[in-house]
C-alpha cells in the first residue's frame, strides 16, 4: 500500500515547541517518526514525503541501516 503525507518537519527543531510536540530533541523526534512510519508501512508498501526530497533520501539511508 502507498502512503502520502505532507512535510513533517524532520531535522527541524522548532516545531517541537510551535506544535506542542512531545520530545525533548529534534534527534529523539524524528526516530519517533520514523519508527512510526516503519510500523504503518510494510517493506512492499511506500510512503511518499511532500515537499522535502532531499531529506527523504537521508531518511531513506538512515532506515536501511
């Protein structure tokens, strides 16, 4: 199955407090995120990122390691 979502702000430090989100780093932040995104998403499934592709690639290298 393939799942779209818009920019959810990996790497970016400020949206931890402009939207209340509950981690105390940008690190602890986007682990969370990209374990969760790995818990919804099968290994033949995709999740397309809006907006940002560049950090897609990182995000892409980070979870294969």
């Amino acid at each position: 199955m393939n799942y779209y979502t818009a920019d959810l702000h990996f790497g970016h430090k400020g949206v931890i407090d402009l939207d209340h989100r509950p981690f105390e780093t940008v690190e602890v932040m986007d682990e969370a995120m990209i374990s969760l995104s790995n818990q919804r998403v099968n290994r033949d499934g995709c999740m397309l990122y809006g907006y940002r592709p560049v950090r897609l690639n990182e995000i892409v290298k980070a979870n294969r390691n």
